[in-house]
C-alpha cells in the first residue's frame, strides 16, 4: 500500500503564521514583561534576590525565604526539587574525579591518604557549592516565570 498525501489538506504556508510583531496572547491578557535570566542567575550564585539583587535568597543553609527583605519579592513560588542536588554532584564529580585520576597519576601519594583528602575536599565543595545551585535554579524558574513567579 502506497501513502500518498491527501490533496485538500492545507499545507501551512508563511503566510498563515501570525506576524512577530503581535503577540499571540489570550484575549484579556496583557504581555508581561521579560525578566533578564542571565542577571537574575548572577544574583542567585550570590545567593541574593533574584528580583533586586539586595536582599538574601536564603535562610538556615537551604531553606528559601517566604518572601525578599528588600523588595517584598515572593520566593516562596521556587519548586528546585532535586535540581540544585543534581547539579552539585554534575560539577563536583567532574572537578573531583579528574583531580583524582591526576593527582594519584602525577604524585602517587598513599592510597588511604589521597582518599581522606579527596573525601574532604568534596564534601567542602559540595557543602559550598549547594546553596548557590539552589540560588541558581530559584533565579531561573523566577526569570522565566515558572511556577507562579
Ligand atoms: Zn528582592
């Protein structure tokens, strides 16, 4: 059986797309205005407001804060779930597995001691880089309005 396609179906020309200039938004809503990513994800690594860049993102290690001390922003959208956990392992394991294989290569210190030192030097940079992944991740879904930002 041979498929041919159908002649009265309407293949879609450029001229059917709606123009760049018009938003293509429901009836009754307004176009809200795009929040810069780039410098919100900067303010997030500093753990600070995505909004104003002042006020602190963060309270007790983790925990986001209900709202911005400083702009009354409110934070308490964020859903970063496992996303700042995941991206913690993604760097630290590269940077860690790599300084691992080099430094035993090159220097070929005693087994028990590289582990001890790696093992620390991980859980330091992994307690360090966490916060600021969790910083990074409530910029974005703020910048890009997800989840009721
Ligand atoms: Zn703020």
């Amino acid at each position: 059986m041979q498929h041919t396609e159908s002649p009265e179906i309407e293949q879609p020309t450029p001229t059917m797309h709606m123009p760049k200039d018009e938003p293509n938004l429901p009836e009754g809503e307004t176009e809200v205005e795009t929040r810069d990513w780039k410098a919100a994800v900067l303010r997030g690594l500093r753990l600070r407001c995505p909004s104003c860049g002042e006020g602190k993102l963060l309270h007790s290690y983790l925990k986001v804060r209900h709202s911005c001390d400083h702009c009354g922003q409110e934070l308490f959208h964020n859903r970063a779930d496992d996303g700042p956990a995941y991206l913690t392992i993604l760097i630290v394991g590269h940077i860690l597995g790599f300084a691992l294989h080099i430094t035993f290569v090159l220097y070929r210190p005693d087994p028990l001691v590289l582990a001890l030192i790696m093992s620390a030097v991980t859980i330091g940079t992994s307690l360090w880089l966490l916060p600021r992944m969790k910083g990074l991740v409530v910029a974005y879904q703020w910048a890009k309005r997800m989840h009721g930002f």
